[in-house]
C-alpha cells in the first residue's frame, strides 16, 4: 500500500491513510481525503475558501482515475457545490461520460443530489474586489462586468504564492491504483479557463498495471506535453520509475513557447517506488508519502530541477 500527495493536500492524508490500512478500495480513500481539503479554511486553492475567477466566481475543477478499469470521471468549471471531488467520482460511475463541464456538470451534480455550497468567502471577494480595483480604469469600473475582459487579461496572478492543485495517488491493499485532483484553479483567471487537473492524462493518469502519475502548478504546459499519461507510458516502456519522470520533465523542459512556468510531477509505480520532481519552481517543493511500514505520513523535499 502507498499514499502520496503534495503538501496541499496534507489535512486529509491521515484520513486517507486510515481507510488504506482498513483495506479500503484506493479511490474511495484518496477521495475522503481530498473531501477534507475542499472544505478546509486554510487552503485557497482548493474548493470553498479559493480565490475566483476575472468576475469573481469560483469555479472548480476535479477528475479521478481507476487504473483498474482505466475509467475516469472529471467535472470543469463547476460553481456551487461542495465537492467536486466526489461529483466526479459520480461522472465516473453514474453516466457513460468521462467529462462534464459548466452548466451540463451542475445539471448532473442536481441530479444525483450532490451537496450545494455557497463557495465565494467574503474575504476571497475582498481580495477579488482589491485586485479589480488595481486595474480597472475608471470607464472600466464604472461599466463592470459589461466590458472586455481581454483588456484586462493579464499572465496569470500567484497573490499569495499560491497556485497549485491538490494531487492524491494511491496503490490499495489489493493493488488497485488510483488518482484524484481537486482545484480551483488560478486565482483571477479568464472564465472558462481549465487546466490540467480535469483532463486525464495530462494532470493526473493511473493504470494499476505499471503506475501512476499527477501534477501542479502550470496546466497549459501539462496538457501540452501529456506529462501524466507519459510518466505512466514511459514505465510500459521499461523505464524505472526515476527515469520515466525524468523523461517527461524532459519533454516539458522542451517548450519554448506559451506560458512558460514550473510544474511539479508526482508518481508512483505498481512496485511501491514514489518520485516527485519539482521542475523549476520558484519556493521549496514538499510533499507527503505514507505507507504501513512508515506508520505516519512523512513530508519530504521534492528533488529539484532547473533549466
């Protein structure tokens, strides 16, 4: 048995830990997990307590993965309700979809009774009300939100050093592996905007045959390389774990153009092995890994590369 996570997720790893001892299926214990996380007040990347988007929405984005069945379920730009995490497992069990987004994920998480929530804080509109203030003109004020929104569009913002996702990767007692992500993605960022954690294998893949592999930080380079399903189809190949990470960090490496910024990758093989990369990040990397012989959950310091 296996549990890794990044440092984002660390309020829910003892939960999930308990339920992998307990010989929980691997999915349904990272997903407990996660679900402490989207509600927890002290992370704002995360479900309720995020910062939202350019006209002060919080949209969420989630997806989980059976590397058993090699099915997935993911819901984008969700708004209002409590846990995507679980709403995505849903997709995955409930309907012949791997993706729903927007209205068509609200219509679904409705209908299977999924919990509403009112996820804009005061202080994260605040904070939002605080940022449009530094950059609208006064036309612009004065029209709000009738105007051009790629007038304003801007790179993406980190205001409180912010910016990741959280990543859980799990291998059950059974050998059954499985990932799950969660995220409101970047703070202030264009309406409709999805990164890389709803879309499989490119934020996070499981195949319980070789491995898994999830990722934070910048999206648009993830899913422009495949990163996740390359770490997984690099260990098909052959590779140790090591080398497979090393080989898809290489790929992102090789992007020249875009949005260019760090990613930090996470994997674990069907052998018990576990690696994470930070490929230049811009603060120290951490993460948490917990298996029986471990007894608790450890954090550790990411290797680190840089280009």
């Amino acid at each position: 048995m296996l549990l890794l996570t990044n440092y984002e997720g660390r309020c829910g790893v003892q939960k999930s830990a308990e339920l992998l001892s307990n010989k929980e299926d691997a999915i349904r214990a990272i997903i407990e997990g996660i679900k402490l996380v989207e509600v927890n007040p002290e992370i704002h990347t995360v479900g309720a307590n995020s910062l939202p988007n350019l006209l002060g929405q919080l949209e969420l984005d989630s997806a989980v993965m059976d590397g058993n069945t090699r099915r997935s379920g993911a819901v984008g730009a969700l708004k209002g309700f409590k846990h995507p995490v679980e709403i995505a497992y849903r997709v995955m069990t409930d309907i012949e979809h791997e993706i729903l987004v927007g209205s068509g994920a609200e219509r679904f998480a409705e209908e299977i009774g999924a919990e509403r929530y009112v996820n804009e804080m005061e202080h994260t509109q605040t904070a939002w009300r605080e940022y449009l203030d530094s950059i609208l003109n006064e036309e612009q004020k004065q029209k709000f939100p009738d105007i051009r929104l790629l007038d304003i569009k801007t790179k993406p913002k980190d205001p409180q050093n912010l910016f990741d996702t959280t990543v859980y990767l799990a291998q059950d007692y059974f050998g059954r592996i499985a990932t799950a992500t969660s995220t409101s993605g970047w703070p202030w960022k264009y309406p409709g905007r999805l990164g890389d954690s709803p879309i499989i294998g490119a934020g996070s893949y499981a195949d319980s045959r070789y491995g898994a592999c999830a990722c934070t930080h910048t999206g648009e380079m993830t899913i422009r390389a495949g990163t996740a399903r390359s770490v997984v189809l690099y260990l098909k190949m052959g590779l140790n774990l090591s080398d497979a990470v090393y080989e898809a960090v290489k790929d992102l490496a090789d992007l020249k153009t875009g949005f260019i910024n760090a990613v930090t990758v996470h994997a674990i093989d069907n052998k018990g092995n576990y690696k994470v990369v930070g490929l230049n990040p811009n603060k120290e990397v951490k993460y948490l890994v917990w298996s029986p012989d471990l007894k608790e959950p450890q954090v550790k310091d990411a290797e680190i590369i840089r280009t």
